[in-house]
C-alpha cells in the first residue's frame, strides 16, 4: 500500500518539471509537494523516523563514501587509531538504523 493510500489522498499528479542541483532544494521541493527526489537514508533519517518522507523502493548500498586519509608515519597513532574506531563505530550504527528496502 502506498503512502497516498495509506493516507487516503489521490496521487499527486506533476504537470511542470522541476530540476535542481542542490539536495537541500531538491528535499525542500519534496517535503513542499512539489515533486520527488532521490537521497541518501542519512540525508532523510528523521522525515524517515517522522513519516514525512518514504522511500519505496529501499536504499542502494554504494561502494563510495568517505576515507580517513593521515600520513603513512601517523596511521599507528593513538588519537587517529581512536578516531578510525569511532568512526567505524557511528558507520556501524546507522548501517543498523537504515529501513529495509521495500519488498
């Protein structure tokens, strides 16, 4: 059942297409009514939570992402150590908090 119905309201029906190239925008025109867009679950994790914002479809998981990057010579260092486990800790939490792809 789709959000539309779940919510007892017709589909949206777009008549103008509107293109932009600013995830902040394009999630404004979305939450606005004004159209769809594609985003990260991070970007959307609240209006997720909140129901504000569906995603029918699941997410995709990518091979991108961010890299922490040091000097060879600094990589075995205690505070950069800490900080990789920790960022690998908060990566692992929101893999979990992520909603399973619609089947």
């Amino acid at each position: 059942m789709t959000g539309f119905a779940k919510a007892a309201l017709p589909p949206v029906r777009f008549r103008k297409r509107i293109e932009v190239d600013d995830l902040t925008l394009a999630l404004s025109a979305a939450r606005s009514g004004l159209g769809i867009t594609i985003a990260p679950a991070a970007s959307i994790e609240a209006e997720l939570t909140a129901g504000v914002f569906e995603a029918p479809f699941g997410f995709v998981s990518r091979p991108t992402g961010y890299r922490l990057c040091c000097r060879i010579a600094d990589r075995d260092r205690k505070p950069i150590a800490a900080l990789r486990t920790w960022l690998l800790e908060q990566a692992q939490r929101a893999k979990e908090k992520l909603p399973s792809p619609a089947v």
